[in-house]
C-alpha cells in the first residue's frame, strides 16, 4: 500500500492544535476537515499547516483574549491561512519555546 503523505490525520492535528494553544479541544468539526482538505487540494502540505498553527501562536493580536478566537476552524479559513502560511519566517510554536525556555533548555553563548 501506498501512504498518502497529504492525507490528514485529524486526531494528531488536534493534538498538535491543543498542545500549541494550550486548548481541550475534543472533536474537529466536518467544517473544519472539509476547510484543511481544501487547503491540501489548492497544493498546502501538513508543513504548511504546522507553520499557521505556530505562526498563529505568535499573533500578539490574540494573545490578550488567552488566543480565545483562534480555532482549528477559523486557521482554516482560507484567508486566515493564507495569512499566516505566507510569513517568510515560520516561528517555533510560542507554546513550545515558553516551555524550553521555563525548563532551562536554551542555549547561549556563555
């Protein structure tokens, strides 16, 4: 069998979803799978999706509200991924690095 490496696996991109945004989203809507194989039809792969969600992450414009707005939906959108997905630099998810960053694992020149 061949592995279709565009195919979407739902449950690992909510997973990923809930990790970035600190989120305890349980179900993902058909909306929201209907929107994401779209951007896969229109030539987007997982790498893209990963860089709105990290991007996404950094947006200093939803992080009063705690990201509250910001769902796998509305990152669907096509005009929202479009937004994120065309930064040049893809940010490490601010989630992430909060964490490296608290356990020590950042590396200087000292």
């Amino acid at each position: 069998k061949k592995v279709d490496d565009n195919k979407l696996d739902f449950e690992q991109l909510k997973k990923y979803y809930n990790e970035v945004f600190t989120k305890g989203m349980i179900v993902v809507t058909q909306k929201t799978k209907d929107n994401f194989n779209k951007r896969i039809k229109e030539g987007y792969d997982k790498s893209h999706i990963k860089k709105v969600i990290d991007n996404a992450s950094n947006d200093k414009f939803h992080e009063p509200n705690n990201f509250k707005h910001v769902t796998l939906e509305f990152l669907s959108r096509p005009e929202i991924f479009q937004r994120y997905v065309s930064e040049l630099v893809h940010q490490e998810a601010r989630n992430i690095r909060l964490k490296r960053t608290q356990t020590g694992n950042v590396h200087t020149n000292h």
